[in-house]
C-alpha cells in the first residue's frame, strides 16, 4: 500500500498530466473560426516539424541506446511498413469532394487528422511507460520527461483537431480526437501497472520507442507534408516544418 501511494499513484498522475497536454494544443485550434488554408497548412508543417524532431532526437536514439543501432533500424523500418499497410488498407475516396473555394479536400483532411490520432496514440503508449517507469526510478527525472513531452504533445493535439475540425465543422469531433490521442500515454502507463510491471526491460521498452519514431516519420512524410503543401501555400509548408524542428531542439536543449 506505501509504494502505491509514494510511487505508483505519483507516476501515474505525472504521466497523465503529460499526455492530456494534447488537450491544450486542442483548445487552441479550436478557439479561433475555422481555419484557412494559410493557417491550416502552418499547423500542419510546424507538426510535422515537431514530430521529425521529436522521432530522430528522442524516440530513435533512446531506441539505439537501450537495443543496439541494428535492431533499432529494423524496428524503425518495421513502424514505417506496418503503417503503410495500415495506410494502404484505408479506402482513398476523394475525388470529387474537393473545395474548390477553399482548395481543401476535406475528406483528405479529415482521414488525415485520424490517422495523426492513431500515430500519435501508438507512438503515446511507449512515452507512457518511459514516464511511468521514470517517475518510478526518481520522481525528478520522471517530471522532467513529462515536460518535454508534453511541450510536444501540445502542437501534437494541434495537429490532431485543426484537420478534423476544418473537414468537419465539429468542435466536438476535433477535442474528442485529440482528447483520445493523448489519453494514449497514461494508458500506457495503466498497461504497465497491469502487465508488465514485473517483466519491463529496457529492452523491450526500445523496441517499442524505435516502432514508435518509424510510425511518426510516416505520417509526417506521407501525410502532413503533402497535406500542407497541397493547400496551394508555396512556401508556407518548409518554413513551418523548419520553424517546427527548431522549437523543438530549443526545448529539448533547455531540458537537457
């Protein structure tokens, strides 16, 4: 009973507040009218940005670190392909629903702004453990991997709503996404308590950060890229992704 609540409720609550950080990127796309093109594809190419940043910085090396550089590129290539078939699976209907007044086709948009959701999700899940078995080891340490975390599951949560809410309409829709995305990440927590409390390596933990960063560079380069460029912005999408990178080594920087 001690060590639930001096170690594992704490963790918990640390690796909660973290992954609900998605939530503040939300409410932040969601307080302006619906999005224009310009902005819509700002958002999506600074996300983009986040997230290369995020998966070479942070997820891959810690992958490399804790399963060794061959086995960390064969888990990363494994995310890609796994979700480019799951990619492949989902029907493509989008001719003919294109807004000519606003170039956004919103059915792209919207299918996009899902599967930023699911990659988010998975790639939330082993976040989840890092900070739960962090906070575990030593709460300041934990604290400081929630905050870097969640300093990009805010864009993150960004990311999410603003496609959803610019295809739909729906406030509703957008938050629950997004909501559902970073809920993600104390489930992952939750799972470790369950499952894995007793059997967690480091090992399988990189397995896991490696699939994660290979799930991420996929959506990025497949979905969100494109996506910002087709919204007939010529120069908007590389300065936003590079705008993105640069927000995001910042802030890794100062947390170091």
């Amino acid at each position: 009973m001690e060590e639930i609540t001096t170690r594992i409720i704490p963790a918990l609550l640390i690796t909660s507040a973290a992954g609900l950080a998605t939530t503040i990127g939300s409410v932040l796309g969601l307080l302006s009218k619906k999005p224009s093109p310009r902005f819509l594809s700002g958002a999506l190419g600074f996300s983009a940005g986040v997230m290369l940043m995020v998966s070479f910085l942070e997820l891959l090396p810690q992958g490399i670190a804790k399963i060794g550089f061959g086995n960390a590129q064969l888990g990363f290539f494994g995310g890609i392909l796994t979700f480019f078939f799951i990619d492949y699976l989902i029907p493509h209907e989008f001719a003919g629903h294109v807004d000519h007044s606003s170039q956004i086709d919103n059915r792209r948009i919207y299918r996009t702004g899902i599967l930023l959701a699911v990659g988010i999700g998975i790639h939330n899940f082993p976040e989840g453990m890092a900070t739960f078995f962090g906070s575990l080891v030593d709460l300041r340490l934990g604290m400081a991997i929630a905050v870097a975390i969640a300093l990009h599951n805010i864009p993150e949560g960004l990311a999410v709503s603003i496609p959803i809410y610019a295809a739909t309409g729906s406030r509703r829709k957008a938050f629950i996404w997004s909501f559902l995305s970073g809920i993600a990440e104390p489930m992952g927590a939750i799972l470790s308590i369950l499952f894995l409390y007793n059997f967690m390596t480091p090992a399988f933990l990189g397995w896991l950060l490696v699939v994660a960063a290979g799930i991420m560079v996929f959506v990025c380069i497949d979905e969100l890229i494109p996506i910002s460029r087709s919204l007939g912005e010529e120069h908007i999408p590389i300065l936003t992704v590079i705008l993105g990178m640069a927000v995001m080594a910042l802030s890794l920087g100062m947390l170091k």
